[in-house]
C-alpha cells in the first residue's frame, strides 16, 4: 500500500527558496544603486582635486561633507602658539602630523596639517620647522576629526590627540579657528629651508569600489535559489 504523502512536493522548502531569491535579488539591486554613487563619488573627488586651488572665504556656510578634498590656497602667517602634534600613521610608518593654524591676510584662521614628522620628534623641535614670514600654502580641505580613532580618544587634559580634532585642539590652546575643517597641505612658497621639516603631501585617497562583485555574487546566489525552488517543485 503506498503512502498517501508519496506524491507530495515540498512546497516549504521551495517557498522559503523562493523567498531568499527575492532577497537575495534585492541586495543585488541594492549593490547597483551602491555601485552607482561609488562611481559618482571617485568621479567627483577626482575632479576636486585637479581643479584649480580655491580661496577658503569662498567656502559656504554650514557642513562641508560635499567640499571634503577640494583643493584650497591660502596665504598668510603662522601662529605659533597653536602648534600641535597629533599621533597618526602615514606611508612613512607611525609618527606625528605638525597641525599649525595660519590666519591668512583676510583675517581668516584655519589649522594646516603642515605634514608628517617621526616618532619622537618633540614639539620643540617641531616649532623650529614652521615658518615666520608670509607662507603661501596649497592643499587638500579636509574635515575636523572629532573625539578620536575607533581605538583611541582624544586626551585634551594631557594634550595627546590621536586625531586632528580641530575644535577641542583649538580651544586647548586659546586660538579661534574655523573648527569645521583643516587643511592638508601638498607643499609651501617659499619651500621651507632646515633639517628636520614635515612632509607634505601624504593624504591618502582611496575608496574601494567592488559593488559589481557584490551584485554579481548577490544575483548568482538569487539564481540558485531560484533554482532550487523550481527542482523542489518539479519533483512528484
């Protein structure tokens, strides 16, 4: 006598199959959409930073997240007195980068990331590198670093800083600043002359683009899914 669930499809398992390639269809879409913007943003940040420098009091208002890397140039003189050196790593391994705001010749003050100085070096030593005369600077704009790294946080109290953190830097050493942004700069006029300098010009730009991959991997494991609801369907 046969079982009376012998011709019965496993209608479960096929629905819930057909469930995940829907999903899974989904996060694919989602991937193009993401592949998209990635594409408009390298675009858009490419163009920023061969684009011909930009005075910083044509800078707007308010947020400057879409202004991240334009190129800007100032000139103007170094104020001393807000020298800091933050804890960070480059291509030339861990060390410092020489922050020094300058208020250019519209008044304005802004922190400039002068450049990368190994560890060890003490911020006398680093005061004897920066400047006194009129500087002109060009440079990539970059946004303050509020708090800290995933792993550290700022010290104020102790005046170590682990990221360029540009409003508290400030208020710890008394000088008004535009707080939202600072620069990194790419080089100085005159070059400056003495043993010991920064590097500039060690801002690192790279934005990872494998949407296509992920769509890809997401719409084949769609097609699978499917897939295997139509075999659990068709079977008797």
């Amino acid at each position: 006598m046969s079982s009376g669930n012998s011709g019965t499809r496993p209608v479960g398992p096929a629905v819930l199959l057909l469930v995940l390639a829907v999903v899974f269809a989904g996060l694919g879409v989602w991937q193009v959409y993401r592949l998209a913007w990635k594409t408009r943003l390298i675009a858009a940040v490419d163009a920023a930073i061969h684009a011909p420098p930009l005075d910083p009091a044509r800078l707007p208002n308010g947020a400057l997240a879409d202004w991240t890397y334009h190129r800007l140039a100032m000139t103007g003189h170094y104020r001393l007195s807000g020298t800091t050196l933050v804890t960070g790593t480059s291509t030339m391994g861990t060390g410092y980068w020489l922050l020094v705001p300058m208020t250019g010749n519209d008044g304005r003050t802004i922190y400039i990331n002068r450049g990368f100085m190994p560890e060890g070096t003490r911020l006398d030593a680093a005061l004897r590198t920066v400047p006194t005369g009129e500087v002109r600077v060009e440079g990539l704009l970059r946004q303050s670093e509020p708090h800290g790294t995933f792993l550290r946080s700022n010290l104020p109290q102790q005046d170590r800083w682990y990221s360029r953190d540009i409003a508290a830097i400030a208020q710890k050493r008394g000088v008004a600043v535009d707080s939202r942004l600072f620069i990194d700069s790419s080089g100085e006029t005159p070059v400056p002359s003495g043993e010991g300098q920064p590097v500039p010009g060690l801002t690192v730009i790279n934005f990872p683009n494998n949407h296509l991959g992920y769509a890809l991997t997401w719409f084949t494991m769609g097609l699978m899914a499917a897939g295997g609801a139509i075999v659990l369907l068709r079977r008797r």
